[in-house]
C-alpha cells in the first residue's frame, strides 16, 4: 500500500512538472508574440515619424514659396505623406486663397476641420474665406463654432483685420459678450 501512495505521488509530481513546462512554454511563445508585435509597432512609428517630419519640412518649405502653384504642389506631397501634418491642409487653403480659387480653399480649410476639429485654426480660416466669397452667415457661424470649441478664440478675434468687415455687424460683437 505504501508503494501505491509513493507511485501515485510520483506520478501526480510528474504531471505538476510536465503542466507547469507546458505552461511555461505557452507564456514564452506568448512572450516571444508580444516581443515582435512591440518591434513591429516601433518600425511601424518610426516609420510614421519619419514621413511625418518629411511632411512638416515640405509644409515649411511652401512658405517660402512664392508660386502658389508650386506651394499646392509641395503641400499636396506633404499631405501625401502624411494627412495629419500640423497646418497642412490650412496652409494648402491659403495657397489656394493666394489663387483666388476660393472653392479650393473651402475645400481644404472644411478638411482642415474635419481632420482637427479641436483647433479654432481651420474654423477662423473658413470664416476668412467666407467672407472673401462673400458669405457674413457663414463666416459668423465658423467664428462662433471656433469660441465654442476654444474659448480662448474671442482674444484672437478681438480687432483681428481679417475681420475687419465684421467689427460693425452686431452679431460679431455679439460672440464677444457669450
């Protein structure tokens, strides 16, 4: 009977042992997963920075650009690269401003919006440009869209001559008493 006991014993340490090899084999290979999905995720950001940083410099390169022609054609690169660069599609609107193709521009400042809705930036562009077609309604509601998103948007306003043909319109001085 003791024998039985003592096989039985080694039989159940055996399988403890064979359990806690497979499992640990099973957390290597899980380990080893992680390990390059986390090189894969640090190629793939490095990769983003690198395009992203190429789009800033073709973004800074097009305000030395005289020719609004070849400012769009800069910037469209850099958008190509990367669609999130910082001032991109605002600076495309001006270059599109600087032709006087004033859809184009609406086009790229709406984009501006959609791809950073939390910056009154693409929002006092696009009341800019609506003023210039010209459109007082719209350009007002983009400047309220901007003090609503950023409060802090009604001291840039403030005798801003962009919107110089809005300093007399009650609605204007209206955002300011929000």
């Amino acid at each position: 009977m003791g024998s039985f006991i003592l096989t039985s014993l080694d039989i159940l340490i055996a399988i403890i042992g064979v359990a806690f090899a497979a499992t640990a084999y099973y957390e290597y290979a899980k380990l080893r997963a992680l390990r390059e999905d986390f090189d894969n995720f640090k190629k793939q950001f490095k990769r983003e920075l690198y395009q992203s940083q190429k789009a800033t410099q073709r973004i800074i390169a097009s305000y030395s650009t005289a020719d609004p022609d070849k400012r769009i054609e800069l910037i469209k690169s850099a958008l190509e690269l990367d669609p999130l660069v910082f001032n991109g599609f605002n600076a495309l609107g001006f270059a599109y401003l600087d032709k006087n193709d004033l859809q184009q521009a609406i086009n790229a400042f709406r984009e501006a919006i959609y791809r950073h809705p939390g910056d009154k930036a693409g929002y006092f562009d696009l009341a800019h440009v609506y003023l210039k077609v010209p459109n007082k309604e719209l350009a007002l509601e983009y400047l309220k869209k901007a003090i609503e998103i950023d409060p802090s948007a009604k001291k840039d306003l403030k005798d801003n001559i962009l919107f110089q043909d809005l300093f007399e319109d009650k609605r204007y001085k209206a955002l300011f008493a929000q």
